[in-house]
C-alpha cells in the first residue's frame, strides 16, 4: 500500500501524472495512433575486424547490427528477441548511447539524437535510461544502496537538490517494493530480486520515458523473475514508461510484451503484436523459435510440430549471401541466396487471427505462403 501512495506522489511531480493519463491499459497499448517515442531507422553498428601488432589493419566487421528500423510507442512494451549473438544488446547500447552507430538514425520524439553529444545528449539520456542483466555485477558493492540509487542525481543534480535527495531515494525504494530504511545496506545484504529492483530503482531516479531492459530477468530464479516482471508492469501502469525489453525466454516476452520484434543475425525478421508473433508466425525463423517453446495443454502440446533447426548460427563477420537465415532454412530456394528479402508486409497475403486479417511486416519472400514447405518434423 506505502509503495503505491508514494509512487502515485512521485508521479503528481515533474508532469510524470500526466504521462500516466496517456497510458492506455494493456488491452489497447499495441493499437496504432500512438506517439512513437522512439523511431530507429537502418541501424547498423560493425565493429572492425583488425589484425597486425605495430600496424593494426582492418581485415573485415563483426556485423553486430545490420539495418535495424522499429518504432518504440509511448507506455508499450517492445519485446525483443533472437538467439545469442544476433545483436540485441547491441541495439540496446546504440539506443542508450553506449555505443556510436555505423549508420542510421535515432528520434527520440521527433528529435534526431543520435550525434548528438556534451549538454544535449546528457539532456536527452535523462530520458532513455538502461537495466542491466546481472543484479550481482551490475551493483558497486562498495556503494550503499541509497549511493546506488542515488548516483544518477551526481549526474544530474538538477532532478534532485542535495537536501531533497535521501528523500528521493528513500521514495525510490518504496515504489520498487523496498523498505526505505534499507538505504544504508549493501549490495551484499540483498537477494537476486532485491538487488534487480535497486537496479530498477536507480533506472528510474532521473523518471524517464524509455527504459531499455536487457535482459533484465535472465540470471533469476523462475520465481523471483514473476515478482520482477510484475514490478516492472505495474510501474509502467503508474509512470507511462515504454520499455524495450530484451530477453532469451519466450514466454516472459509475450506476458510482458506488446509488440515483439525476432532478430537473427543483425536484422529484425519479423515484427507484430504479440498474438500476431505468437500465434501466425510468418518467418520460419520464427516458426522454428515458437515450436521449441513448451507449451502447458498437453493435447496441443502433441498436436505441435517441433522444427529442430540444423546447423551453428553464421559468423556475424561472415553473414550469407541474400536472406541472412537461408543456411538453417528448410523453405530456402535459389532465390534466397540471391536477394535479401525485405522487412515488409507480404503482398497478398491471405492470413487471418480471430477472423482478423493479418498483416504484419516479415522479411521472408515466402512469408504469404506460411506453411508452403511442411517444416522437418524432430525425431
Ligand atoms: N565490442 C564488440 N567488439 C566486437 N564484437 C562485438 C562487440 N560487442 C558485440 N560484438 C559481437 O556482436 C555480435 C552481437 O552481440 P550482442 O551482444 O549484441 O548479441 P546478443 O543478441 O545480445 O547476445 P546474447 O543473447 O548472448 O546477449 C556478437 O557476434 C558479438 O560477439
Ligand atoms: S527468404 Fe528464403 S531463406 Fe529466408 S526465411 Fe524465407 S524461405 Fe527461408
Ligand atoms: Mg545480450
């Protein structure tokens, strides 16, 4: 109960109320019209390949990213997800300015932020704040927690006078489910869980807009990940926070989830809400991913077909010719080899959900025939 009266009094402050009317519930947040708080365009980030010892020369790029767009709307959650390697955190360093793209474009509201530097980027960084992964090395354990969460005020010492600040804090830990007379402890007195919503608390300090999340719930255990997953919803509900939410695990994505973008390789292969990705996957990359996830209803479970996917994941140095999937695809054809599929809605496309249709952008050339090519069934 405290924590929710002082996270209603944090959000009356600073026009944080009035982000919260704009929130919609989560029935309606993936509908369209919304204002995209974030636009990121053709974003590529390699990073160069170098050899000699005195003479350093570039010999290729690690193609970390390669052409990511998507479009991040005010109070949803993007999930996004892929195998290891295929670039997530990367997009979510670029995204935060952690790391510098090769290409492309970041808005943030409109603004084009992404060479941006000195006082406008640290303007514009207030808002788009990060949660790392790991709550145990993420932490200084030297620090107090109310150093931990408080640090970002050093930064910005304009979002929280000097006397206002152990206050602050001390509501930080409230809104996060924290007692605030834990301020004083140490990184080391606090559990997984605990320690994630320190990390949450400290992402929130500066109440910003975009929370990029990677993988923010991975080294948990199953159950704390629930509480975490929880908190983070419900202060989404209160602030209007829209999240990019990086994770390997499926099914956390489509409960926490809006809209989800599947990388492979550097590039985004399909995008669509949640149910459209869950269920009418149009990418057999995709298709693959969905099949391996362990499903409650046994008689569905039966029912499904498991695509076991052969072969290592390219080197990102290296990526195929064409469709960047086509080495590990069984609808492949020559085309395939020759021309890169585009991220796109296919033409004709004669899907339908619910009696919907569906529509929703895959970077397949086969995307419109789902299930043209019966998938190999696991032995
Ligand atoms: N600083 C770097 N220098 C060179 N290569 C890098 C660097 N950072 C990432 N990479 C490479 O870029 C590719 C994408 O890495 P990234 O960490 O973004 O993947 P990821 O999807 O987050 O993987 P994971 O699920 O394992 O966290 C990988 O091949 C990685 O080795
Ligand atoms: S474009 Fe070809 S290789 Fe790529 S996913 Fe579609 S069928 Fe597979
Ligand atoms: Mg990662």
């Amino acid at each position: 109960m405290h924590a929710d009266r002082s996270g209603r009094s944090l959000a009356r402050e600073d026009g944080w109320e009035a982000r919260m009317l704009l929130t919609r519930s989560r029935a309606d947040k993936a509908g369209a019209g919304r204002e995209a708080v974030l636009e990121v365009r053709g974003l590529v980030k390699h990073f160069p390949l170098t050899q000699g010892i005195l003479v350093k020369r570039q010999v290729g790029a690690v193609k970390a990213v390669d052409g990511v767009s998507f479009d991040l709307h005010q109070g949803e959650t993007l999930g996004i997800v892929g195998e290891s390697g295929c670039g997530k955190s990367t997009v979510a360093k670029l995204v935060t300015h952690l790391e510098e793209p090769t290409a492309g474009t970041i808005r943030y509201k409109g603004e084009d932020i992404t060479k941006l530097s000195g006082r406008a980027l640290k303007a514009v960084r207030r808002n788009i704040q990060m949660v790392f992964q790991d709550p145990y090395t993420s932490l200084n354990p030297r620090m107090t927690v109310g150093d931990i969460v408080g640090e970002p005020f050093e930064i910005h010492p304009e979002a929280a006078p000097k006397g206002d600040r152990r206050r602050k804090v001390q509501e930080l830990l409230d809104v996060v489910g924290l007692d605030p007379a834990y301020v004083n402890r140490y990184p080391h007195q606090f559990s997984g869980g605990q320690r994630q919503r320190i990390g949450i608390a400290r992402g929130l300090a500066l109440r910003p807009e975009i929370i990029v999340a990677d993988e923010p719930v991975s080294a948990l255990d199953v159950s704390v990940q629930a509480q975490v997953v929880n908190l983070m919803e419900r202060l989404q509900d209160e602030f209007g926070l829209s999240y990019l939410f990086i994770a390997h695990d499926l099914s956390i994505v489509r409960h926490i989830s809006d809209r989800v973008a599947v990388m492979y390789l550097g590039r985004i292969v399909e995008i669509g809400t949640e149910t459209e990705i869950y269920e009418h996957p149009t990418h057999p990359y995709t298709q693959a991913l969905l099949s391996a996830v362990p499903v409650p209803d046994p008689e569905r479970a039966e029912r499904r077909e498991r695509i076991v996917l052969e072969g290592d994941v390219p080197s990102p140095a290296n990526p195929p010719s064409g469709c960047h999937f086509r080495t590990r695809c069984w609808k492949a054809q020559q085309r395939c080899a020759v021309e890169e599929p585009a991220l796109a809605v296919p033409e004709n496309f004669a899907g339908t959900l619910h009696d919907e249709p569906v529509h929703h952008p895959s970077a397949c050339h086969f995307a419109a025939e789902r299930a043209a090519v019966a998938p190999p069934v696991a032995g």
